[in-house]
C-alpha cells in the first residue's frame, strides 16, 4: 500500500510542477500585459423581460497572450489574485468601464466585476471614487458585482464599505446567487439593488424536476426584499420562458446576446437611437 501510495505520489508530481510553472509563467505575464494594452472589456447584454430592452451590460475581461493567444479569466483572475496584481488590473476595469460608458446612451449602464481582494483593500472606497471621478463617470451608471465570499468573513466592515457605495451612487448586485452558504440570513442585512442567480440553476431548468421551485423562491425572496433579480447562463428558449413566468427582471446569457467587443455594441446603439 505504502508502495501505491508512492507511485501515485510520483505519478501526479510532473502535473502538479507544471501547473505551478504555467502559474508562474502566467503572474510573469501578467505583469506586462496592462502597460502592453492585452487587455480589453468585452460586453454582454442583460436585457429586461418587461419590455426586452436592454438595461445595460456586464462588462467581462479579456485577455489575449501575445503568444499563447485568448487567455480565460477563469485561469488568470485566480492568478492575479494571488499575486495582487488583480489590484491594478481592476483598477484598469473601472476606468475602462467609465470610458466605454461614455459611448453607451445615458440610459444604459455598465456591470463590473469585483474580486474580493480588491474589496478587502483597505481604502476601496477611496480608489474606486477617485478613478470615477478622474474619468467623469456617473456612477450611478456602474453596478459593482460582488460574491458572497466577501459577506462571510467580515460582516461588519463589509457592510460598511457597501452602505458608503451605495451612499456614493453606485449600484451593488451580488453575483452567483446560491453558491455560497447561509444566503437567506445575510440578503436582507445588505443593501443590493439586485442579485444574479447562478447559472448552475438556470441550467438545471427543464431538466432537473426541482429546478422551477428553487429558481422560483430564489426570485420571490429577491422580490420580496425589493431587489431585482437576474438569471445568468440563459442558454435556451424554454428557460427564458421559465424564468419570465416565474417573475424574473431581468435575463443575461448567450440566448440574448454573447460576450462581445465593444464596436460590436456600438453598432446596436446606433440601431437603438434611431428607433
Ligand atoms: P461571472 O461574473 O459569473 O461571469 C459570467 C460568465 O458566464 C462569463 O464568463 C460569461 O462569458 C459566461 N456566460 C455568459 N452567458 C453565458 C451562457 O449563456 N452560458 C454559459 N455557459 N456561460 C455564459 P467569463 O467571461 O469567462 O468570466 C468568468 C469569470 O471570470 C466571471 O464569472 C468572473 O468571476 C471573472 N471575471 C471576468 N471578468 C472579470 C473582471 O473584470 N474582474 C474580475 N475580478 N473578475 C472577472
Ligand atoms: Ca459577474
Ligand atoms: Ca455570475
Ligand atoms: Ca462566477
């Protein structure tokens, strides 16, 4: 047995060595690529179901390696977080956003996505009002997108920083509805203007029997504690259907619209005002 355990031991040491050589390699790179301008804001539509305009977007990063080519933020945002550099990179975020805000009708606005790093920072408040303020921005027209991890830590001074965002202006939605633990104590206690149910469960609609009952009470306790609520994830024509019949407000997924550059969004815009 002992013997297993070692070959097993030496079986997974060349994958564990280079996933942290790939890591490495990664945080390297990660370094260069804001001053080299790698990375870019691509947008995606969540649209109302009461009368399928489109609120606004969530804007989502994109990074292209100038050699390895389309990086996932699933692999680099976790990167970036262990080294910190997430602190810079969302800082660029923000001040991207407000720029991109700019080219988008004064009635749209635009989603960004926290890391509970840079939450925790001490002077996040201050940061992020001076970056909106140096680009002009309103910020009434940013969402900040956070999760449930950075409620469960520290919930005091957590809901201090969102009671002062919110004083500020800006818009707070919690991303991943469903994921974490203990959900319903803490909803209440938090001042957001909306929540995100997973996309795990918009999956599962039409295909799990439980799935329209959670999704329902997902919405019906956002509702109730006068948040909206969005679905994340919304793939098909039947789970769009589901949600709207059970009192969702708003839809985002590839159903709607995919993750595109932001030229892309322009040429909907232009569509929009003539209208
Ligand atoms: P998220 O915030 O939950 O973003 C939603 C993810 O679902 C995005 O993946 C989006 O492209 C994808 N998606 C949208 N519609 C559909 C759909 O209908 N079906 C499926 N299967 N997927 C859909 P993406 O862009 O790869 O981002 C992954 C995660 O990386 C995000 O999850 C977010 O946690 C993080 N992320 C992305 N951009 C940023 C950023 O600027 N800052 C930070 N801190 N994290 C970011
Ligand atoms: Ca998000
Ligand atoms: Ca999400
Ligand atoms: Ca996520």
């Amino acid at each position: 047995a002992k013997n297993a355990g070692r070959n097993t031991w030496r079986c997974y040491r060349p994958g564990m060595s280079e996933l942290i050589e790939k890591r490495r390699a990664l945080e390297a790179d990660l370094e260069q690529a804001v001053e080299n301008g790698d990375f870019e804001l691509y947008l995606q539509p969540r649209v109302r179901c009461s009368d399928t305009e489109i609120e606004g977007y969530e804007a989502l990063l994109r990074w292209t390696h100038p050699t390895r080519g389309p990086v996932s933020p699933v692999d680099f945002i976790p990167v970036a977080e262990a080294s910190g550099k997430i602190i810079q990179l969302g800082e660029w975020v923000l001040a991207e956003a407000c720029r991109i805000l700019k080219t988008l009708p004064a009635d749209k606005r635009l989603s960004i996505n926290v890391s509970p790093i840079q939450f925790r920072q001490i002077d996040f408040l201050g940061n992020i009002e001076a970056i909106v303020a140096a680009e002009g921005a309103d910020p009434k027209r940013i969402e900040l997108e956070i999760t449930e991890s950075v409620l469960i830590d520290d919930d005091e001074g957590a809901r201090q920083v969102l009671d002062a965002l919110k004083r500020s202006g800006f818009n707070i939605a919690l991303d991943d509805f469903g994921t974490g633990y203990s959900s319903l104590s803490y909803l209440s206690r938090y001042p957001f203007d909306a929540i995100k149910i997973d996309r795990s469960f918009v999956a599962n609609l039409g295909v799990e029997a439980n799935a329209e009952a959670i999704v329902r009470s997902i919405i019906d306790l956002g509702s109730g504690l006068g948040m909206k609520v969005v679905a994340e994830g919304v793939e098909t024509i039947e789970q769009a259907r589901l949600l709207v019949t059970n009192g969702c407000d708003e839809l985002q997924g590839y159903l709607l619209g995919r993750p595109v550059p932001v030229d892309r969004i322009a040429m909907d815009v232009a569509g929009d005002v003539k209208r």
